[in-house]
C-alpha cells in the first residue's frame, strides 16, 4: 500500500506543496529569518522524506514537474511591480545595466578564481559560475558546459539564501540602503531567493530585483558558455 503510494506523482507534488507550507509557518515562527527562509525548510524535508523512502528523483519528478510548469506564470507574475516602474527605470537604464555587468562578472570571477584556487577542479569551477542565476537557467548552462548539474542547483540555493540575508544588512552598513539598490543587489546576486526577500522589502525593491534577476539570467545564459 506504501509503495504504491510513494509512486503516485500525484503524492509528491502534494507533498512538495505541503512541505513549502510547513517552510512559511516555520519562517514565520522564527520572526521571517532570512537564514531560514521556506524553500530551505521545504527542501530537507522533501529530500529527508526520499531518502528515507528510498525513492528514485525520477520518481519524485512525475508529481514534480505538475508544480515545476507552474513556475512560469509565477514568473510572468513579477511583471506587476516591473511595470508600476518602469518609468523609473527607463530613465536610469545606464545604471541598470551597468549594475547588472559589474555585478555579475564580479560574482562570476569571484566564484570560478576561489574554486580553481582551493580546489583546483575544472567541472566544479564551471559548474560555481552558475551560481548567481535562477535554478532552471543555472542547470541548463551547467550542463552546456560540462559542469555538475546537481551540485549548480545546490549553489544556487546556498547563494541565494545567504545573498538575501547578507546584502540589506550589508548595503545598510555601508548606507546604500535605498529602494533601489537594495532591489538591484538582491536580483543580482541572490537571483529568485533574492527577489521574494525584495518582495517583503516593498513593492520598489520587487521591481529592480526582478529587473536585475531577469538581466543577470539573460546575460549569463548567452555568454557563460562562451567564457567558462
């Protein structure tokens, strides 16, 4: 009866649902921390549960991929506050895209020099220059690289967690703090994690972050397997 449960697509994308409802409630509990935001929480439990079911990822995918083509009306969805400033962004698209140039080279440099230097793998290397990009775009170019896919989707995660948590505190440090550079930073470096935190921050800050996510994703998928 179990194992036939456990094959059931429709099983696990009830759980994967229900495990991103238990990741709110217990972001919430925790006064909305940004070290532990819910797809933390929802991810060691889906991933706990296979493990200790012993079920293929395949498996899991048939339920999976019901919720995985949902992801793109829920990205078409950050248009909403993308157009509330547009205005404001048409006049500083110099900056826009000077932000998103830097800012995404530097992580990609930072990234592909620190994992050549301590660990001196090729794969791994290019598989880390995929880091600051959404997962879907991350695997992909991963992938056309030759690089892990797995551990891509893994660092995907890990910087996005630690970009939302660091960055606001860190641009508040430094008093570059405003709506706008708030929003920029997050969309750049911790990509779809990093644009749900803007999201919380205020409706301005939702609209340069996924601004800055959208171009960053762009501009790494046409020239990252060029350059790595």
């Amino acid at each position: 009866m179990i194992s036939e449960l456990l094959s059931l697509p429709l099983f696990w994308a009830t759980l994967t649902i229900a495990a991103f409802v238990i990741g709110q409630n217990v972001y919430k509990a925790t006064g909305n921390s940004p070290f532990l935001p819910p797809i933390l929480s929802s991810v060691a439990l889906v991933v706990t549960t296979l493990e200790l079911s012993d079920t293929p990822y395949q498996v899991y995918m048939e339920g999976g991929n019901l919720i995985h083509i949902m992801l793109g009306p829920v990205i078409v969805m950050l248009a909403v506050p993308l157009y509330q400033f547009l205005h404001t962004m048409r006049d500083q698209w110099q900056r826009i895209a000077l932000a998103v140039i830097v800012g995404s080279g530097t992580t990609v440099a930072c990234a592909v020099l620190l994992t050549q230097w301590w660990v001196g793998d090729e794969i791994l290397a290019k598989t880390i220059a995929t880091k600051s990009i959404t997962s879907p775009v991350a695997i992909a170019i991963a992938e056309q690289v030759g690089g892990i896919a797995a551990i891509a989707s893994a660092s995907v995660i890990v910087t996005g967690i630690f970009g939302a948590a660091m960055a606001p505190a860190l641009l508040r440090m430094m008093r570059q703090d405003d709506a706008q550079t708030v929003g920029l930073t997050l969309g750049i470096c911790a990509h779809a994690i990093g644009t749900a935190r803007a999201l919380e921050l205020g409706s301005e800050q939702a609209a340069y972050a996924a601004m800055a996510m959208t171009l960053t994703a762009t501009l790494h998928a046409l020239l990252l397997p060029w350059i790595v």
